[in-house]
C-alpha cells in the first residue's frame, strides 16, 4: 500500500492463496470509487467482504449520525458482510444511542458489526464485553474482532483475555508482537503464543492475517498459513 499499490489488485493474489474473506480496510482506499471496483471484483471472485473503519464507536456517547450514515453508505457501496469499528468508552452509551444505531443499521442492511480491542485504556476484556452486552441486549448482531497484539501492547494478557470474551468473538486478527518493543513479527515470533490463543475458540470464528508481510507478502502469507495448518 505504500508503494502506491491499491486494495483492489490483492484480491485475485488472496485467492490465489485460497483465501476466501479479505478485510477491506477504509484508511488504504483512494476514494469512494474504489469501493464499488471492490464490490465488482469480489463477486467476479466469488469473495466475501468485510469493512474496517479505524474509529471509535462510543468515544463517549456514540459517534455522529452524521459520521455513521457516511460510514454505512460505504459498508453498502462495497457489499460488504461485516462492519468494524473501534469499541471506544461504555461509561455514557445509553438507551437512546442504541435505537439509533439499531435503526442505521437496519436502514444500511448492516449484517453484522464488531467491535474490536486497540492500544487505549478503554479496551480491556471486561469494558468491550460491557458494551457488547448492552448491544446484544437491544437486539443488535453484535461480536468482537479480537486482536491479539493490542491485548499485550495494553498490559494485558491475551489468553485470559481470549477466554473472557470467547464467546463473543467473532473475528480475530493474529497479530503477534514483541512486548518490549510493541514490534510487530510473524506469527511465531512474537512473546503471543498464537496457537495457544487460537484454541481457545471455535473452528469456525474467522481468523485475519493482519501484520506486516516484508518485501514478498504472498509468499509470506503463504508461510503463514503453513505454520497455522500444522497446529
């Protein structure tokens, strides 16, 4: 991506690999076009999409309305099969909050929203669960994409982390890290015992390859995957 690549040519190398799912990421897009060429491309491929938006939720009460419906048209724009945003604070989410983001996400056709962990002092297991509680409660498909190395970049322990919320995660980006350094590595390399943590979920959640790949990612991933089917 940073070699001026775009999202849209990986898709036909992903599934290559036999990847079926690939998350589409909002901050790599080069605008609103390339949405409706992904959604394109997908269904030439016969792939399923999922939307990550790098914000917060509830960086208190819930975002704008404003923010969302831009947000949701984009989930709609890309056919996407899974909206991602940041958990955020579940001190001030109330009632009220909750109807309007019950109401979007039935008007945008939102299948399925998760919320996932990052490096800030609001993602701890217990605060996301809360939060998810409360959406599950109204009636909202709600999960967790739970990312494994932000667990350890906030002092927590990953695995404990993995059984409180097993239950509701529904996405798990693999990212193992260095806990001194916060550096990112490949899937064994890491102070994460990956295959540990993987266990402690269903066969069925889907997992997310979701680190830096070097100058070769495919032959990377490919590794990768490798190293996952031998557990």
């Amino acid at each position: 991506m940073k070699q001026g690549q775009f999202q849209i040519e990986w898709l036909e190398k992903n599934k290559d690999l036999g990847i079926q799912t690939v998350e589409i990421r909002r901050e790599y897009l080069r605008d609103r076009k390339e949405l409706a060429e992904l959604k394109g491309k997908a269904t030439e491929l016969d792939m399923t999409l999922y939307y990550a938006v790098p914000d917060v939720l509830f960086p208190g009460v819930l975002m704008s309305k404003e923010t969302l419906h831009q947000y949701f048209e984009e989930y709609s724009a890309l056919g996407a099969n899974q909206f991602k945003n940041v958990a955020g604070y579940d001190e001030d989410i109330n009632d009220v909050d909750i109807e309007i983001l019950k109401s979007l996400m039935t008007e945008y056709g939102i299948l399925h929203l998760t919320l996932e962990n990052d490096q800030e002092d609001y993602s701890t297991s217990e605060k996301i669960k809360r939060i998810l509680d409360k959406l599950k409660d109204a009636g909202i498909n709600a999960g967790m994409t739970f990312d494994t190395g932000n667990f350890l970049a906030t002092g927590q322990s990953p695995l404990e982390s993995a059984k409180a919320l097993k239950d509701d995660v529904t996405f798990i980006h693999m990212k193992n890290i260095k806990a001194d350094t916060k550096e990112m590595t490949l899937i064994d390399e890491g102070d994460i015992s990956m295959l540990e943590i993987l266990a402690v979920f269903s066969e069925e959640v889907n997992r997310a390859i979701e680190y830096p790949c070097g100058g070769n990612p495919f032959e990377t991933v490919k590794g990768e995957i490798e190293k996952l089917k031998k557990k």
